[in-house]
C-alpha cells in the first residue's frame, strides 16, 4: 500500500511547507503551523485507535503537549516528524491495557434470521466509522488519495487492530505513510533492524489471518459503481426486496454494532428486513463519506435517525451494509441532524 515516489516527494514538500521550512516559506504562528498537520494526524490516530472519538482525543492531546513543548522545539527534525513522535507516543499509552476493537464477523460466526438481536456490547468493543474529511488529507495525486481512502477501509482497519500496538505504528508509517525505516527508528527510539523485523512480524499476522486489505488495488468510485449506489438508495428507500435483491451481492454481508449479531448471504439479510428489520420501511438515505466508502444516515419513516450505513461494493454489487447504531454520538460527527425533515438537496453521487 506505499505510495509511489512522486507522491512520496509531493507529501514531503507539503509537509516542508506546513512545517515553515519549503524555500520561501514563513514561519507562521505556531497554533497555525500545528493545525495545518490535524488532519493527516487524525487518519494516523485513528488507524491506530479504530475509534473516530479516540482518534480526536489523541490529536487534541497531542496538540496539547506540541503547544506546552514548542518553544522547546529545536528542529533537529521536521515539525511534522516531531508531531508524529508526540501522537504515537499518545496512541501507545491509549493502548496499554486496552482489548482491541473488533467488529462484529471478527467476533463469531455469522448468525441466522432467528437469532434473537441480544444486548448491545460497549463502545470500546467496535470499531468506528470515521468522516472522510476528518482523516483524508487533500492530495494532488489521484493515486495517493486512492491509496490513503483503502488504508482506512473499515477491514483495512480491523485487520491493523491484530497487531501489537508498535507493529501497528511501523506497519502505518512504513506502508501506509511511506516513511524510510530510518525514520521510523529515529521516531520510536529503536533501530532499523528493529523497524524492519517489526515490519516483518507485521506483514505474517495479516497474512496469516486471510486478510489482505492491505495489498489491495483501490478502486475509483466510477460511473457504474455511483449507478450501483443510487440503485441501492431507490431499493432500500422503496423497501422494494426484488430491487435490492438485484443490488445485493449473493454472499453480501449486514452487521449492526453494537450487536454482535451479524448476518451473511443476501437471502437472510432480506429475510432479516422483512422480519426483525422491517422498522426500515419507509426509510429516507442521506449521503456522507465515510473510511473511504460511500456511506448513508438512515432515518426512519418518523423522522428519527437510525444508523450509518458504510457500504462495500465489487463487481456490480453491494457486499457489505456495515450499520453503526450509535445516532446520538455518529451523527453529530457526520454533520448530520438528529432529525430528518426532508430531501438535503444531493445524490449519492455528490457525495462521492
């Protein structure tokens, strides 16, 4: 999942220009220079954490030890390397003791239709879904942009959660941001061959788990993936079965943190919203952006919000519905009100 060299040099001489330190460059006020980085800091945290809210913990901490620490600041590295030091070491602390955040295929095996619903697990269980705009710097390459809305793929972050917690650090700034393994050990106060053997023990748990997100080629989100979209959307919205019978990919999934429950193939998930979830009928989408996916918040037929959607698709088809139900705390966080009282005015596409 590197980036290529071109957009490697593009990412330093951003960052050079943030840090007040590209030719010509001014020096800025420190609060300005610090705020230009929360963003991609933000991404970072969160591929650590797997929790948006954590993830703003974390860089608000972090923000908070760089302005006490900043007129210590002796530039013997760049700005946004010292930032990447202070919000690991934040991260790393977070994940003393902590059990990883899963989500709900992860935990057992798929459930049937009659599986009673059950009670909702903590928050700290699941991972979350994260705005895109909360984590996706912008970037001039096409490419990189693919690459960095792959690496907060809800599976991609999952996936990162099996690893210790300085595995997960070395396996995101070596792959995911790119950084030399030099850098790396200068970060954690370690060695290269350390960084590199890390590195390694990294790469065999994902593979030894199946997963591999991490080697995955993005996907634009072209024409027919956006008809694919607004389909699903006129489907779900209809409650027509035979609609999103043509959507919903055979072996399509539905998970619905923060239940356990978690269904796999299309004719259950149908069967499942003609019975436990036919409170979905009547349902209005709302088009957002989320872990690099189209994503919806679902209102019921009265008004009241219901879930984010974060939807998967590949070949033609919808294979994931991954409903997160924790509206008072999501919404807000998606920009989203608490109450929908009529069409926002954009398609799935706009929102792509």
């Amino acid at each position: 999942m590197k980036r290529s060299s071109t957009s490697e040099a593009t990412a330093q001489s951003g960052a050079a220009t943030a840090d007040g330190a590209g030719p010509g460059a001014s020096p800025g006020e420190p609060a300005d220079r610090l705020e230009a980085h929360r963003t991609e800091l933000t991404g970072y945290c969160y591929r650590m954490l797997g929790s948006a809210f954590e993830a703003e913990d974390a860089v608000q901490e972090t923000m908070v030890r760089a302005w006490r620490s900043y007129d210590r600041f002796e530039g013997r590295s760049s700005l946004r390397s010292w930032l990447y030091r202070i919000a690991t070491n934040v991260c790393l602390d977070l994940l003393k003791g902590s059990q990883r955040r899963a989500r709900p295929m992860d935990l057992a095996s798929p459930s049937s239709v009659d599986t009673p619903i059950g009670t909702g697990l903590p928050e700290t269980t699941w991972i979350g879904p994260v705005p895109d705009q909360r984590v996706l710097a912008s970037a001039e390459d096409p490419a990189e942009t693919a690459v960095a809305r792959e690496s907060v793929r809800l599976a991609f972050i999952s996936a990162l959660q099996r690893l210790a917690p300085r595995q997960r650090a070395v396996l995101i700034l070596r792959e995911v941001l790119s950084w030399s393994a030099s850098e790396v050990a200068e970060l954690l106060g370690s060695s290269v061959a350390s960084v590199n053997s890390a590195l390694q023990r990294a790469r065999a748990t994902l593979a030894a788990s199946g997963d591999t997100t991490a080697d995955a080629s993005p996907q634009p989100l072209d024409d027919a993936q956006q008809a694919l979209l607004r389909r699903y959307v006129d489907a779900f919205e209809r409650f027509d079965m035979d609609a999103l019978t043509a959507v919903l990919h055979e072996d399509s999934t539905l998970s619905m943190p923060p239940y356990a429950l978690w269904l796999r193939g299309r004719a259950d998930i149908l069967k499942w919203l003609l019975g436990p979830g036919s409170g979905c009928e009547g349902s209005h989408l709302v088009p957002v952006r989320a872990n690099g996916r189209a994503a919806f918040g679902q209102y019921r037929a009265d008004g009241t919000p219901w879930a984010i959607q974060v939807i998967e698709a590949a070949d033609g088809r919808v294979t994931a519905l991954q409903c997160f139900l924790d509206t008072e705390r999501l919404f807000p966080l998606f920009g989203l009100p608490l109450r929908y009282d009529g069409p926002a005015g954009v398609s799935p596409a706009s929102a792509s």
